[in-house]
C-alpha cells in the first residue's frame, strides 16, 4: 500500500494550488515521508491549523497508503 512521493505532492497541489512543495522518502519504502509546504494560504494560521489543511488534502490517505509524514508547514516571507 505504498504511496509515491509525487502523488503525494500532486494531492498537496491540488488543494494549495500555489505551494511550494518538497517531499522526501525517508526510509525508501513508500510508507515514511518528510514534507515541507509552504504556502500564502498559511498566512495568519496556527501551525496546527496548517497541517490540518495538508492532512485534508491526502484525502483519508494517512494512516493507511501513507503510514507516517513529518510535515513542516509556513506561509512565504
């Protein structure tokens, strides 16, 4: 149940249409990833709030395709 790195992103894009995204496979298996998104959207948010907008955007994926993701989330400077 393996997730690639890209389809991670492109579900990302697809709810922050302008973010910067980065996505990194840590443990090579598909499952364990580290993400960095940055986007305007997260303007004025707690970080809390950030990443609950990300988890959104994987559509139910976490936990399941998508075991772990260290996620770091800001808005642009």
């Amino acid at each position: 149940m393996a997730m690639a790195a890209s389809d991670i992103e492109a579900l990302i894009k697809a709810a922050l249409p302008d973010a910067a995204i980065t996505v990194e496979d840590l443990a090579g298996d598909g499952d364990h990833y580290a993400a960095t998104v940055v986007s305007a959207a997260f303007r004025g948010l707690s970080r809390v709030r950030q990443h609950q907008i990300v988890y959104a955007a994987l559509q139910g994926r976490m936990g399941g395709a998508l075991h772990a993701l260290a996620l770091q989330t800001s808005a642009p400077d």
